[in-house]
C-alpha cells in the first residue's frame, strides 16, 4: 500500500543567478527579479509540494578568497531570501516558503516581529531553516567566531526567545471588540525579560498572536548536535544519509529519540531526505549517462573542480589533475569534513584526476548505485522509502523554470497515481499540510 509522502523543493542556489552556467540562461530570465521565483513557485504548488526552502550564505567567504566564490557563480552573488518570500506568498495560497536564517544575523525582538508579520501576511505558510554557519560571523560583529556546538547553543537561546516574544499574549489578550471598544488587554500580555549567555532583551512583542500556530521551523546539519537541535526544536529536518534501509531507519531513530528526549513526540520531526535526481526519458538515456560519468573528458572535471574550488575556497583548478593532491594546499579555514568529501577513501596519494573523477560518475536509480532513471524509477525509489517510515523528499536544484519542468514533467503524474503525492492541500498554512498525514 502506497504512503502519502511529503515533497519540498531546496533552491540550493539560493536568491542567486539561476540557471548560470547551462544553455537555459538564454531564456532571459532576471534572477534579480521575481518573476522567474513566483513562475516557479506557482509550479511547486501545481504539483503538491508542500514547502521550498530557499538556501542561503549571507558570506562571500574569505578575502583571500571570494575570486573563486564568485568567479563561476557558485558561492554569490546572493540576495537576501527573506525579502524573496513575500513575492513567492503573493504568487500562491499554499506553498510553504522556508528562507534560510541565521541567528548570528539579527537579534530576537527583530526576528521574531519580522517572521510574525511574514507569518500573518502569508496566511501562515512561513518557515525558517536555522542555519549555525559561523563563518560568516565576521560580517556582525568583531566577537571571536564561536564553535560547532556553541553555535547550536546560541541558535538554541535565539530561538527560545523568538517563541517567548511570539506567545507573550497570551489567550484573551486580543478582544478587538468594536462594541466595547477594547482591542486588546495588556494586561493580558507578558513583560518577558531574558537575559542569557548571547542574547538580553526584553518583550512583550509588537505583534499579533498567532491563530494556525507559529513558523514552521526546520534544520539541517546530521551531528550529533545538530540532531539534538532538531530533536528540540524542529518541525522538519532535512535529511542527509545513504539511502538504504538500515541508514534510513537508523538516522530517523536518532531524530526521534532526541525529539522524545526533549519531551517531544517522534512524529513532531517530518524527516525529508533529499535527493537530486536526473530524470531521463527512458532506461536506456539512464544508461547512456551513467556510462560517460565513469570517463569524464577534462572539461567535466574542470566544471567539477570549480565547483569544489568555491566550496572549499580553494582554487582546484590551478593544480595539476595528475599529481597527488597535497592536503596542505586547504586553508585552515577549510573544515575537515569538507575536504574528506571529496578525498574519500581513496587516500591522499591518489591523484586529484581521480578525487574529481569519483565525484563525476553517478549511479543507476533502479540498481540504487545512485539517482539517474526515469521517473518510474525514481516513484519506485520514494515508495521504498515510505514503506521505511519515511515522511517525505526534497528534491535539490535551482529555481529556473526548465530545471523544474526537466524534473517534475514525467515524475508528478506518475507519483499521483501511485498514491504518494497530494492532490489536495489542508487548511490552516504551512503546518496544517505537515501534519495532515
């Protein structure tokens, strides 16, 4: 029996330059403009999505090195996905918009006055994806960069404060009675004082209660703390794991065991993995694509290389593809985790020719080496997952109009008929619709 799943769309170029870099570019769209957003959200809700989460970095990253960031587009320019959100609300009535925040950007009375008027505004289909990037802490504030874990623990008091300014009124507060002439009783509203390890202010907050519950918050990050988090404060958590069914069940256990830790509900946690397929038209274009990833030309690899150069601020490009790759040439602004992704296991002696090349090959949906199929395929990979537990996907791309209808053309139907994505939306915003099923 097919299981209804959750769908979400990650903008994983954020508010930045769509389709740059592939022939699409050519059908004139402004990325500054909103325009080619609200055509594409449009679509999102037209195929039952429940949510788009909108990546951001509101960093260039570091001086020495945002040439790479922005040579090729891949790490900025990006502008600001908060401001984005109203055009894509004005665009439809029941998306999920999710601008990425960062609680290292702005303070709590701030925050929380300017998500409750998105919230209101929306009719109560904003989100919020808290990131903790701490490398972009030089921008706010001459403060010494904080850890992993610190990071989780201020995003952690930002966000219990935003909640206290959200319900400091409490029930009755709002009369708004014309007859008597009262609109609202203050005496009925919280003075909310905090004063914590990062944050110190003071409420009630200059804004109205909520009527379909609050901004749907949602997290990444698969740490042991980042889980914690998610456990303590999420609505959903973006999912990160091999796609197996032991990986699968083992990472949802560690969700819900941290969310029935902080005396939450397992299922309080939706948990989408997310996943980047390429939809082919047939199983034989799957093949053929699989088989050129495992010999890339060098113009492939050079496409990778900058790539990675933007993410590892490291220019990949200027080395020798058949030399060792020499781990001393990653700053120590580069984590190690980032530079093991892409080393892998094949050890640091190996050339960068072949780090690249492992990147390059993809696998097959329907042998689950990787995520090249038809959209049969793929309905066959989402329906395994459900019958997992699963509760739902994000699947990962820019906002431009031909990704989405390259992705979703084939793949929409074919889900809908097999019973696992939504025909229809519930009422109440955002929430509603997570918690229908």
């Amino acid at each position: 029996m097919s299981r209804l799943q959750h769908f979400g769309w990650f903008l994983a170029r954020g508010f930045g330059p769509q389709g740059w870099g592939y022939p699409s570019l050519d059908w004139d769209y402004d990325w500054t403009r909103p325009e080619i957003y609200q055509e594409a959200a449009r679509t999102l809700e037209q195929a039952g999505f429940d949510l788009v989460i909108v990546e951001d970095s509101p960093s260039l990253g570091s001086a020495d090195t945002i040439d790479l960031r922005v040579r090729h587009a891949f790490g900025g320019p990006k502008h600001d996905p908060l401001l984005l959100a109203p055009y894509l609300f004005q665009a439809t009535r029941h998306l999920g918009v999710v601008p990425t925040v960062n609680p290292a950007a702005s303070l709590p009375y701030t925050s929380a006055r300017q998500f409750a008027t998105l919230q209101h505004l929306s009719g109560h289909r904003l989100g919020l994806n808290v990131v903790t990037d701490t490398g972009s802490a030089r921008h706010f504030s001459a403060a010494p960069q904080l850890g992993h874990d610190e990071a989780y623990d201020r995003a952690e008091e930002w966000l219990a404060g935003i909640r206290a300014l959200w319900r400091s009124w409490d029930e009755g507060a709002l009369v708004a009675d014309p007859a008597s002439g009262v609109y609202a009783d203050g005496t009925r509203t919280r003075p909310v004082q905090h004063r914590g390890a990062h944050y110190d202010f003071d409420g009630p907050l200059n804004a109205l209660p909520f009527t379909d519950g609050e901004p749907t918050i949602v997290s990444p990050g698969g740490s042991g703390r980042g889980l914690a988090f998610a456990g303590a404060n999420s609505d959903v958590q973006l999912a990160l794991a091999p796609l197996h069914e032991k990986a699968v069940r083992e990472y949802r256990q560690r969700v819900h065991d941290a969310a029935i830790a902080r005396g939450r509900r397992a299922e309080d946690v939706k948990i989408l993995f997310a996943i980047q397929p390429v939809i082919t038209a047939s199983a034989e274009e799957a093949d053929r694509i699989v088989a050129a990833s495992a010999r890339p030309d060098d113009a492939a690899l050079a496409q990778i290389a900058r790539k990675q150069s933007s993410d590892l601020e490291t220019d990949l490009t200027a080395l020798d593809l058949d030399r060792p790759l020499d781990p001393s040439v990653f700053g120590a602004h580069v984590s190690r985790g980032s530079t093991q992704r892409l080393i892998g296991d094949r050890g640091e002696d190996a050339p960068l020719r072949a780090h690249l090349t492992a990147l390059a090959r993809t696998g097959r949906l329907h042998d689950r080496s990787g995520f090249v199929g038809t959209a049969e395929e793929f309905a066959d990979l989402v329906e395994e997952l459900g019958e997992w537990g699963n509760d739902g996907v994000l699947l990962w791309g820019d906002f431009h109009p031909v990704t989405l209808h390259r992705t979703l053309d084939e793949l929409v139907p074919i889900l809908r008929r097999r019973g696992l994505l939504r025909r229809e939306y519930a009422d109440g915003g955002l929430q509603a619709n997570l918690q229908s099923f």
